[in-house]
C-alpha cells in the first residue's frame, strides 16, 4: 500500500505489560472517518456524536508493523479486525515500572508512514497483583439492562461518569497492600468492553485517579453493532486472565468483578484452575436477585482455601480486606 492512503489511519498501541523474558503488547491500526479527539461537556448530543464516532472505524488488515524497544526491533502484522500482537523478550533488564516505545506502521516500500506511542507494565516484585472487572465493578454501568447501559454510554462521558462510592478508597489501599507508595502493587483492568472505548476508558481511570494499569478488553465493534457494546463472549475474558496468571506465576492475585454478567462463574473457573495464585475474590452485589447464587458459587471458591466477599459497598470490602490481613 502506498504512503499516501495512510493519511487517515491511526496505530493505537495500547498498555501492554510483562516481564524482562516476556513482554507482550496490543493494538489495533485503524482508519478514522471521523476525528474522535474528546471534548468533555454536558451536552448530550455531543456525547452521543462522540460515541458513535469511536464504532466508526476502518480495521487495517494485513498491515505491516515494526516495534522499537531499546537496541531492539521486531515485526508483526494485522489481522482482518486491525488487531496486532507483539510478544518478545528483552535483551537487556527492565527496571519495574512504566516504559515508552513506539509501534511504526510501514508502506510497500518498508518507510515508516505513522507511528503510535506506548508504555510497558514491568510490575515490582510485589507479593500480590489485583485484577478487576470495569463494569459495575468500578464504574456504574447498569449492564444487567441493555436499555440502562447504553443511556450511560450515549448521555455521559468519562468525566461525568459515576464511580462507585468508595472504590478509589479501596483501589489505593490494596495497590499499596503488604508494600509501600513507591512499589505499588500491579493492576490489570479485564472487561467485556471494547477496544473502541479504551480511550475513554483510560480518561475515566485517570480522572478519578484510581490506580494506573494495563487493559484488557474485547474485540472492537463497528457501527452496526453499537447497540450489543459488552456483550461479548466470556470466554474471551477468561483466556485473558488466564494469560495474566501465566505471565506472573510468582505472585498471588485478588479477582475482582460483580454479579451482573458472568464474573463469579469466570472466577470460580480460574479458583478451580489456579488455586494457589488466588488469594481472595471480591464480587460487587450488583444484581440482588443473583445474590443467592452468587453466594453459592463463593462457598465453592472458599473449599480451595481462597478468601471470598460478596459486597454492596466499597466500605464492607475494605473491612474485609482488613480483617483477612491484606490491607492495614
């Protein structure tokens, strides 16, 4: 393809994480119809422009790709959806902590004809890792109703959305959980969401100042298929987690999710495979009519030993991350 069909194409590298033998990062190369930058008000009718705008793109298949990190360089190529993957591991140490690089996107002729900027997750060696579910478990999204959602998603955006009460309070303790300020604890944010609403996503997280981590989330969606936005298979969301869990073998994590959807089955799946790298599952009460069942899944969590808290407050949980000896 030549240089000049580029002009309106996006590289969107996205957080990625890892360690120095194992670095993975995600993207998407894409063309924009419509400039998506984000102009924060209350005027629902630009919100509404602004969302549909973010389902309005054109996935780059077959795109060819060169990742830069350090004195190293690798390649990869898009699939049909615009999707690309990098894995690699690094020739030289990697201090715990975020690192910039650069995804360049190349024409026929091997030139570099965009370029997307990206950070890196090392997480310290820290004896936990938290992973937590967006929807309804952090963010008020009403995702047991269709209807309820996507008035959310078309009349709010991220500095108007609603975060549970509490939640930062909960967040900011267990990043600093048996460690302190300047070696936080690693959290790795697994939704249903699409990578269409990962910037908002980030500007959400960021305004409401709740702990810096790498996302996860689903297969991006056009136009046509705004209105099945988080719902997704679950399957996809219990590969990703199993890829976390694999990627840090050394260290115990904390699930975090709700009842609204699928959470308490997923977890209770990975309780079942990983038993000696959870150490407790937080499940937000969301849907009190599947608080029995959700009950009952959690007494099958806690026969492997792991911690469990069904909850409808942030504050509970905190008791009762303090009262199980994970947060002071």
């Amino acid at each position: 393809m030549q240089s000049s069909n580029y002009q309106h194409t996006t590289v969107k590298v996205y957080h990625g994480f890892g360690h120095m033998h194992l670095l993975t990062l995600y993207g998407h190369v894409q063309h924009n119809r419509f400039n998506t930058e984000r102009n924060y008000n209350n005027n629902i009718l630009s919100n509404i422009i602004h969302l549909v705008k973010l389902f309005c793109v054109v996935p780059v298949a077959g795109g060819r790709l060169r990742l830069l990190w350090n004195e190293q360089q690798f390649f990869a190529t898009t699939g049909d959806d615009g999707f690309f993957k990098f894995e690699w591991s690094s020739i030289a140490e990697v201090p715990a902590g975020w690192h910039g690089l650069a995804v360049q996107l190349l024409d026929d002729a091997g030139n570099t004809v965009k370029t997307g900027q990206g950070e890196i997750f090392v997480p310290h060696s820290t004896q936990f890792g938290f992973i937590s579910d967006i929807d309804d478990t952090v963010m008020v999204s009403h995702s047991a109703t269709i209807f309820r959602r996507l008035r959310v998603l078309f009349t709010r955006n991220p500095k108007t959305r609603k975060a549970f009460t509490t939640v930062r309070k909960h967040y900011l303790l267990l990043s600093e959980a048996h460690t302190t300020p300047d070696v936080p604890n690693p959290f790795f944010y697994v939704s249903s969401s699409e990578w269409n609403l990962y910037d908002d996503l980030t500007a959400f997280f960021d305004y409401n100042h709740l702990p810096k981590g790498a996302f996860l989330l689903s297969q991006v969606k056009q136009w046509f298929q705004l209105f099945t936005t988080g719902k997704t298979k679950h399957e996809g969301k219990l590969l990703r987690i199993y890829r976390i869990l694999q990627a840090f073998p050394r260290q115990q994590f904390v699930l975090l999710g709700d009842n609204s959807q699928a959470d308490p089955d997923i977890y209770a799946e990975i309780a079942l495979k990983y038993p000696k790298q959870i150490f407790a599952v937080y499940i937000r009460n969301i849907v009190t009519d599947n608080g029995p069942g959700t009950r009952e899944i959690l007494q099958k969590i806690e026969r492997q030993k792991i911690f469990t808290c069904l909850f409808s407050d942030n504050e509970a949980a905190i008791a009762h991350s303090r009262n199980i000896g994970l947060i002071k």
